[in-house]
C-alpha cells in the first residue's frame, strides 16, 4: 500500500485509543553439525553482525572537469536509472487476470527485450518498504541497517507516553536523523557498531557523479519535523515554514533530492546545503546536496516541470500517490541536466490515488487504468530518453519491487479478466465477496485465550502489522515467564473469519530474538530488540483495539510477513555488460545482490562490505571481474549455496521459523532444546557464510578466482546444514 499513506493512518490508529539430541540427527542425516561447527571450519571468521569492513576504496581520479567517471568495462555506462515500486507484481493475484507488469508491456517488454527480467527475486524481513529500499539501496539487511522493523517500529523506553513501555517511532527519516535524541539518542540507520550506516551514493559522488533521489527512501527528506532541523538547521527559513505551514513544506523541501559531487556546478546553481554523513568510513567531507522540489526543479527545470502527461507539477506530489507519470517526470530532467545517477519510487496501483481512498481488487476498474496510466508513462518515458540519446547501450537500468502483496478479499462476483470485463466485488464490509484486511485486536484476543495474562500489570504494545512486532513492557529476558506466556499464547490464537466463517489459526511462524538473530533482524541499539515476532495469517492485520475482527475495506494488500505472494518479487537489469536473457528464474536472487551487482557493471566498490552477491550468471563475460570469470562454475555454485543458508527467506532460513515457532509454542523443556539447537545452527551458519562470503567478494572485488576444491568443500558443508536444519524442522512437527 502507498507507504506514506499507510504510516499517517497506521499511526492514527495508535493514537486512537538438547544439542546433544541435534547432533545424532545429523550424523543419521549425513552430517556432522560438530564438524560445521569446529574450530577448524570455524577459524577467526566473524559472525554476519560482526563482517570486517572493507578497506575504504580509493576515490577514482575525477577528470579536469569533474564530470561523472564511472569504470564500466569498455566505459560503456554513462547513466545509471534505478526504479523500485511500492507493491507492484509480476505474479498473478487471480488466474484470470493478468499481473500488474503483464499490463504495463512497454516497461515489462522493455527489460525482456534488452536484458534480464528475473521473477526469482526475494525479500529480507520483514518485508515492508522501508527494510525492503533500504537492503536494495545498501546491499545489507536490517542488523546492519537499523531498519528489519519497518515501516515503524517500537524502542523500549520505561517513561513512554501512555505507559506501555516503548516508543513508536516511523523508519521513514533522512539518512543521518536520530531516533529521538532524548529517549533514544542512537541513528535510525545504524550499524551494529552504533554509528550511521555508509550511504548508498557516496562511491558515485566520490567518482564525480550527481545522484538524484524521487520518494525512494531515505536518501531525500522524510517529513517536516526532524529531517528539517536536520538539514536546515533550527530556526532556519525552511524550519519556520515547516512549523507555519507544514503542507506546503513538504511540497517545498520534502521527496526530492540531488547529492552532488564535490564542487559540482548542478548544486553550485542552487540553493544546497553541506551533504553531512558523520560516519562515513573514510571521510566525506566537501560535498554538498540539494534538498526539495524548491530547490531541485529550478536546477533541472528552469522553466517549470510538467509530468509525463503534461500536467503541471509544482511541489512534491507526496510519498503515497507519487505516479509514474510524476516520479518519472523528475527522473527525466535529472538525467538531462547533469544528474547522471537516479532513484526513484513510485507508488503502488492497487489503491486509488484519489478521493474517495480504498484499495482496489484485482481486476477492477479503477486499478486497471492506473496501470494503463503507468504503461503510458512509462512509454513515454523511455522514448524520450532515448531522443536525449539515453538507451541500453549507455545506461544501466534496473527495476524492482519493495515487496508483493497478499491480497485480502473475496472472489469477484462476476466471470472477469479485468481488461475486458472489469471484476466487481461486494462494497462494504459484509458477505464473501468483499474486499478488505481482516482487522483484528491481538489484546482481546489474546485476553480471551489466556484469561490470566493482566495487561494492567503487564503492558505491552505492537508493531501494527499482519506481522505483529510484541513489546512486552520491561523489556522481560526472552526466556522470562511473562515472554514465554505471551509466546504460547499467540500461537494458538484463532478467530473466526467474517467473509469466510471459518475458523483460522491465525498464527504461522513465531521469533523471539534467538531466531531474529539468524534472520538478520538484531540491530545495534538494544532498544528495538523486540520481545517476540508473530508472522501471521495474511489475511489479518492486528492492532490493539476495537473489534476482535472485522472486514476493513481502507486495507486489502498486506505484507511484512513469510508468505510466497510476498517475499517473492522481481528483479529486470538492463544496459550495457548485461546478458539479454529475456524471463528467467534459473537464479535465485534477493534485494542484497542489487547493490553489489550494479557496482560490479559500473566499476565502483562500496567502502564497506555488503551481504549480497554478484549475479553474474546475469551479466557478459566481459563485464565481470576477473576473479569471476577465473573462477569458472565455482563462483555461481558457491554464491547459490551461500544465498541457500544466508538469505533471510532462503531454504535455512524458512526451515528455521518451523524450529523457533515449535520452540515458543512448546514447553519449557521443548523450548530450552530447540533454543539451543537454533543458537548452534545460527554459529555455523555464521561462520560458513562469512567464510563463502570472504571467496565471493575476494572474486568479485578483490582479482581473486574461486578455488574449484574450496568451493567444492563450503558448498558440501551448507547443504549439510541445510539438510540437519530441514530434519530437524521436520522432527518438531511444524
């Protein structure tokens, strides 16, 4: 849903009220967890928290006239345009109508035609816009990022508002805000060492090279509080304005930006301030950025800036309904006035973008023509790039989904496939047809399954989601009593479904902070370590308060939890060193390997380390490092292997939710083994990734092959693991 949207009226609803036993399973399954597990197999490697950082790359010379220099082989690449949506599919929502980019052909057709379109692509977790942007723009998941709960997201804070004993807070903030510099005085983009998180376009204005940012996350500013004190500073012009007439400060400073490279004459032209990154490893000092529709569009259109349909725009449209026509509009003229590196978001079809607000079923009306809009847009789009002499053979696109979806509703009411006959569904709230989440109270709930709990002596608040982020007040030890209780008793809950009066268990995977660790979700600040996860049912949304459960037809595409439909997306590359393979789901890949893949084809090197992969397999012999092409079929094997055991929504990974889930729902017995058994798995995980990850990166950035044997051995061991993990999922019966 549109993710600004979706915070205002998230947020107004807030305010509204034994080893030993896994090791023999091993050996009978082939493996030996305590050979993983060695000190030999394990050596000095660190844990995923823990990755060495890159030595910080040397800066490529700028030419005389600091003009973009990128390294690309052959030095083909001359721009790079990258483009996420906000939930928009490539898969089916109903058989019988067509998916969203089978009705966008100019944009779908676009990347078949000229490169790669891969529909094996996945999410981290949880999967929400800001994690999801955030992991592709950086290349790291949320432990080292700050964001894995997202779009918001709750710290710990005994003297909290309402007595509940944390905090609610919005991920969405300029890259270098702070939490709350009172009662959380930590970055929202931390690493785990407790500094800001490097930023995603220092290597380009490093090389030279101006980047523009349009509503994608974080790298422009947010909202009109923080961000602007931020960059403005207290008292400033804009900081005045911001508190007069926030509407139109948002319009003035907010979704927009362009970070220059140092000296550079497109933020020299306008009204820029220094662009301060406190902890970028090696310095960042010198450079500068421009901040809002106000202080942009004169620079990269004097003479006003229409969209792509020839409406005036004249302020930053919003995060929630910024069209195609809207977003790449900006994308255009930064490209055409000396912005050469682009990111862009735009927001989803399937809510109406106007009055009155709803979602939309698949195959409606009203979400049919948006996409009809957004293909036009797009046609529109990369036809005039290409009159300003901008194609694949100079420039680097790459386009992506945050997330997919899981569509919350009925069945429409008539035979339909949406582009010749429209589907039509029940309005309101009542009968199988209709659409909307199920929104439900997990307090009531969860009072009605265990009249013991006392939420008057045990508070506790939600991250409101269909995957419901718990913080018990206190901050109780995962293995405390009260954590325990709640624990076993989210796992039975259920409810009976209004559209279809069934019964549901609404409870499909639980994680407290042992299997939070494994899936990449522990931060730097101890604060937002939650006390427990429930990834849920997805047809429901939880909060707490109103009715136990009912239809809500505002809401109909959920997302944040583990559910196929929604951590799998997609992933098109284009441009020069990209092999044209057309539709492909031979590689499995996820939002960390964008980063290290776009690098790769541009000849630049993050100064940190990443947690992602070159998808080589993707791009012409010719644009690969040698270390890759020296190392033959060693380097796809083993970077396939180590996605299986590293990635969030991988084979281990999804296998180890069984184990958690067995564990917070059993007995205290079940629950210590289990534990224990996922801290084990999680060492040698670890310990085998960082060491896989040492060879990839050694290949990749480093001039280093893959040794055959090696390799041979680290991929031997991770299906291993990945095998005892699988049996043991399937011994605890989930």
């Amino acid at each position: 849903m549109n993710r600004k949207l979706m915070n205002v009226l998230r947020l107004a609803r807030k305010q509204s009220h034994g080893i030993a036993l896994a090791i023999r399973k091993a050996v009978a399954v082939g493996v030996s967890v305590a050979f993983v597990v060695s000190p030999a197999a394990l050596g000095s490697f660190p844990s995923s928290a823990e990755a060495k950082a890159r030595p910080v790359a040397p800066r490529p010379p700028a030419s005389p006239d600091s003009e973009c220099t990128l390294h690309s082989a052959r030095g083909a690449i001359k721009h790079v345009i990258y483009i996420q949506f906000d939930n928009v599919h490539f898969t089916r929502d109903n058989p019988s109508v067509p998916s969203d980019l089978e009705q966008m052909p100019h944009l779908l057709h676009f990347f078949t035609n000229n490169g790669t379109f891969s529909s094996n692509h996945h999410t981290p977790l949880i999967s929400h816009t800001a994690d999801d942007i955030i992991t592709s723009l950086t290349g790291v998941y949320g432990e080292r990022h700050g964001q894995p709960v997202s779009n918001s997201f709750n710290y710990f804070n005994p003297a909290s508002s309402g007595g509940l004993g944390s905090t609610f807070t919005t991920s969405f903030t300029y890259w270098t805000d702070l939490v709350n510099p009172v009662s959380d005085p930590t970055f929202s983009l931390l690493t785990p060492e407790g500094k800001n998180a490097p930023a995603p376009w220092v290597p380009f204005t490093r090389a030279g090279c101006n980047v523009g940012a349009v509503s994608i996350a974080n790298m422009e500013l947010e909202n009109t509080g923080a961000d602007i004190t931020t960059v403005f500073g207290a008292g400033s012009p804009e900081a005045i304005e911001a508190a007069s007439n926030s509407g139109q400060a948002t319009k003035d400073f907010v979704g927009i930006a362009i970070h220059c490279a140092e000296g550079d004459a497109v933020c020299a032209a306008g009204n820029s301030k220094p662009d301060v990154l406190p902890d970028e490893p090696g310095g960042y000092a010198g450079f500068s950025a421009l901040y809002g529709h106000k202080y942009v569009v004169p620079v990269i259109a004097p003479n006003g800036l229409n969209d792509l349909s020839g409406n005036p725009i004249t302020g930053f449209p919003g995060f929630g309904g910024i069209s195609a026509a809207q977003s790449l509009a900006y994308t255009a003229a930064m490209q055409e006035n000396g912005v050469p590196i682009t990111y862009s978001y735009i927001s989803d079809a399937h809510d109406a973008h106007g009055p009155p607000f709803r979602a939309f079923g698949p195959g409606e009306a009203g979400y049919v023509q948006q996409l009809a809009a957004y293909d036009a847009a797009f046609d529109t789009f990369f036809t005039r790039l290409a009159d300003d002499g901008i194609n694949p053979s100079n420039t680097l696109f790459i386009l992506t989904s945050d997330e997919n979806d899981h569509f919350a509703g009925g069945p429409p009411l008539n035979a339909c496939d949406g582009v010749k006959t429209p589907c039509t569904y029940t309005p309101g709230s009542v009968g199988p047809n209709t659409i909307g989440e199920l929104l439900s109270n997990i307090q009531s709930l969860l009072g009605k399954e265990d009249p013991a709990l006392n939420f008057t002596n045990t508070p506790f608040d939600i991250h409101f989601d269909m995957a419901p982020v718990f913080y018990i007040s206190g901050q109780p030890a995962r293995n405390s009593a009260i954590a325990r209780q709640f624990e076993r008793d989210a796992s039975k809950l259920t409810a009976v479904n209004p559209r279809t009066g069934n019964t549901d268990t609404l409870t499909r995977f639980l994680a407290d902070p042992v299997e939070l660790k494994l899936l990449h979700m522990i931060t730097g600040d101890p604060l937002r370590t939650p006390t427990f996860v429930m990834f849920a049912d997805p047809d429901y949304f939880f909060q707490t308060f109103g009715a136990d459960v009912k239809v809500n037809p505002s809401f109909a595409w959920n997302h944040g939890g583990v559910a196929p439909e929604i951590n799998n997306t997609f992933l098109g590359i284009a441009g020069p060193g990209v092999r044209n393979n057309g539709m492909t789901n031979s590689v499995w890949s996820d939002h960390t390997d964008i980063r290290p893949t776009l690098l790769t084809l541009v000849g630049l090197k993050d100064d940190y380390q990443s947690q992602g992969r070159v998808l080589a397999e993707d791009l012409l012999p010719s644009a690969l490092p040698d270390g890759i092409n020296d190392s033959g079929d060693a380097f796809a094997e083993l970077a396939a292997a180590y996605k299986r055991i590293n990635a969030p929504v991988g084979e281990l990974g999804l296998a180890s939710l069984k184990i958690s889930t067995a564990a917070l729902a059993g007995d205290d017995a079940t629950y210590n083994n289990l534990e224990s058994q996922l801290q084990l798995i999680t060492a040698a995980r670890d310990a085998l990734a960082a060491r896989m990850f040492d060879r990839l990166s050694d290949a990749e950035f480093g001039g280093k092959h893959v040794s055959h044997g090696e390799a041979q051995t680290m991929v031997w061991q991770a299906n291993a693991l990945v095998d005892f993990v699988n049996g043991l999922a399937a011994q605890s019966g989930q």
